[in-house]
C-alpha cells in the first residue's frame, strides 16, 4: 500500500495504519439511556445485582476508603487482595491466581500470552462476545462451534471435531454460559478439556448462581484455568477478576499484567468486602445472592406462563427469552420508551433470532419488566395472554 500524502483526508492515514481487525469491529456498545430517561426504571441488561450492599458494610468499607493514600501507586502485588480472593474463593493452596481489572482484562492477558500468526481460539457459540473481540485484538481466528439449537447443550462431537481439525491455543467455556444461562454437562467439559491441545478456559463469572465450579478439576488438568469474577455478585463497580490455575502457567501469563493494574480503592474495598478486618463474605453476600436466585426462579415462572414467550430455564442472574410472534427490535424499542433495558440478542447469532436476554432484577423491576412485556407483545401482536395448563420442568431447575 502507498504511503498517503502529508495533506490527505485523516481517514486515509487511519486507513492505512489501523489494523483491518480493527476497522473492522463493531464498538463495544454498552447501549446509551433513552433520552426521556436519565436513570432507567429498569436496569436489566448487564447482570448486575440489583441490590445495594447493605449499609453497615459501606460505612465499614468507607472507613478504608478514607484512610487510604492518594498520593502512592496501589500494592504492586496487591497482596492483600490476592488472600482476601484466596480465602473467600476457596482456592487451593496447590493453585496460583492472578487478580485482573475484571474478568475482561484476564481474558485480554491470556489471549495476548498465546497469540500468534496462525493461532486459533475456540469455542461454542453463542457465548460470551468477549472473547471473539479480543481474539480479533489479538490478531487470532476465533472458531466458533454451534450448540445444540434446541437447549444450547454443549455437543462433545461436533467440539471434539472442531478441536481436532483447528488444534486451538484457547478453547473458552462459559460454564454456566452467557447469554443462554445453561450450564454444559460437566462430562462432555471433561471431554472437551482432554481433546484440547492448548489450554482451556472454564469462565465461572456465573458461580454464585450455579455453585458450581471445576476448580477441583484443575489439579486433574494442568492446562485447565479458571476464571472468576466479583462483577456479578453485588461488587460490578470493582472490576476485579481473577484467574486462577496451575503455578507454572499463572507464572508466566503474571508477566502480562501491566503494574498496578488494579487500582489502590478497587483493591482496599474489594479485600475489606472479601473478608478482611471481620467482614464475613460468605454472610454479607450470600442473602442477597439467594434473594436473587428466589427472584430468578419467580420471574421464570412468570414468564413460562405467557403465551408467546419461550424461555429456558438458568443456572445463572439472568433469562433468555425467545418473542414466538412479536419481532424482538420492536418490543426491545418498547421496553426502552418504558425505561425498561434488556439486552436485545436478535442479529447477533442464528440460534438467537427474536431473542432477548433479561437480567433478574429486584422485585419492582421483574414486575415492571413482566408488565411492559405483556404489553408491548399485545401491541406487536405476540399474543401475551396468561397459557393455561401446568409446566413440569423435570431438571427443577429455573
Ligand atoms: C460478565 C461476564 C464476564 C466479565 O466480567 P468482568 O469481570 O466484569 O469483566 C466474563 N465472562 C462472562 C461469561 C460474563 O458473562
């Protein structure tokens, strides 16, 4: 390509410097608040929990906050938040960890460490967007392989098939998966794991939901790493991730971290809401966390018994819906006049068409949400009428 003239148009020169895999991404749309509503009735598209910390445990981390210098850099090693994870998480001895400004970042680190020209990433899809964008950063091919379409289980064969034929430096799991909430048979992930020639990912952001994790697994499988995230149990603000493996492997990908990657107040509040200084995690979150589990399982049901709704059940904070009749743009565009946000996936995958994901809110949102739902399904002419029979859902699971 020639050089563009000193006096060209800036997009020429942006043109001819910008990687292609650059040019060629979509920005990472965290969609802006309808301009009727400065604060939305409704915050249910980022799986946060829709429950404030309570408020002896703000003064308590308040009082860290106050005393903490603003004039240093943070612990470099961020000691004490690596043991408040350590403890809190339940992380073996035997494993590393590396605390990350959200999950995102560590998924940055790890594809980073195994780039290269010819490289692939994999995994099945739909799943998380993170990490096809940042294979794309990273100037890797992402291989994505489909889920059953049916109850987006994961299908060993068409993995194993894939693995053996891409032979990809990552392979990604989502377990539990977002956006489908499902959580894939812990033996077909076994599989998965033992077909793989690079390292696979079990990305457990969910955990708190599902309660369950593969970490025991890891000492079964050096190349399996686990990753966690404070984001989705009440902590969102924080942007602490952490990914947690094998010391041989953690010791090499800690090269990556950029110093200080995890700002002094995240680190100070995060160790101190962990457990630090008499804070007991497990009791000033787990209430609230099953408060919001109760919330999931309500607004399943609520949502089984509309007409022209599909719904699956979750293992996570949030619900994947199919609109039978009405086109999901325009009851996403309905639901948004309402101040009513949920995350609109009709576009984004084959399997996801006129679906909509909606987080599990407190209970004035779930029924804000149902209520708006039901009209503007009405109003695009989806039906929406309460279904009369009984459901049985054999798994029990919601
Ligand atoms: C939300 C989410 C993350 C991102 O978590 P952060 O720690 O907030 O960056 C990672 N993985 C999955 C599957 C998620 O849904």
């Amino acid at each position: 390509m020639t050089e563009p003239a000193p006096d060209a148009p800036a997009t020429a020169r942006l043109r001819r410097w910008l990687r292609p895999a650059v040019l060629a991404m979509e920005p990472y749309a965290a969609a802006p608040l309808p301009a009727a509503a400065s604060e939305p009735a409704a915050k249910l598209d980022a799986m946060e929990l829709p429950y404030a910390l309570p408020a002896a445990l703000r003064a308590r981390c308040l009082r860290q906050l106050r005393i903490q210098p603003l004039h240093r850099y943070p612990d470099a090693d961020a000691g004490a938040l690596r043991r408040a994870l350590r403890a809190a998480l339940d992380i073996p001895d035997s494993l590393a960890l590396l605390p990350g400004n959200g999950s995102d970042e560590l998924i940055l680190y790890l594809t980073l460490a195994l780039a290269g020209r010819g490289r692939k990433v994999l995994a099945p899809e739909p799943t998380f967007v993170m990490y096809r964008r940042v294979a794309a950063m990273a100037g890797m091919e992402y291989v994505g392989v489909p889920l059953r379409p049916d109850d987006f289980a994961l299908d060993p064969e068409a993995m194993r098939a894939a693995i053996v034929r891409h032979r990809p430096a990552i392979v990604w799991l989502a377990w539990p998966n977002n956006p489908t909430g499902a959580l894939f048979d812990e033996e077909a992930v076994r599989q998965v794991v033992r077909a793989a020639p690079g390292i696979v990912v079990a990305d457990e952001a969910y955990f708190p939901y599902s309660r369950r994790t593969l970490l025991g697994a890891v000492s079964e499988y050096e190349h399996l790493l686990v990753l966690r995230t404070l984001s989705k149990m009440g902590l969102a603000a924080l942007r602490i991730g952490v990914l947690i493996g094998a010391p041989h492997w953690l010791e090499q990908l800690e090269k990556l971290r950029l110093p200080y990657n995890v700002g002094a107040l995240n680190q100070v509040c995060a160790a101190h809401l962990l457990g630090a200084n008499g804070a007991d995690y497990s009791a000033d979150f787990e209430p609230l966390l099953e408060r919001n589990r109760a919330a999931r399982q309500k607004l399943y049901r609520a949502l089984r018994r509309l007409d022209g709704v599909e719904v699956w059940p979750s293992h996570a904070n949030f619900l994947l819906l199919r609109l039978a009749a009405a086109p999901a743009d325009a009851v996403h565009r309905a639901l948004r006049r309402r101040g009513v946000l949920v995350k609109n996936l009709h576009g984004s995958h084959p399997s996801l068409r006129q679906c909509l994901r909606v987080s599990v809110g407190a209970a004035a949102e779930n029924r804000l949400f149902l209520r708006s739902l039901r009209e503007a399904l009405r109003a695009h002419g989806g039906g929406a009428s309460p279904r009369t029979g009984t459901y049985k859902n054999p798994a029990g699971i919601q």
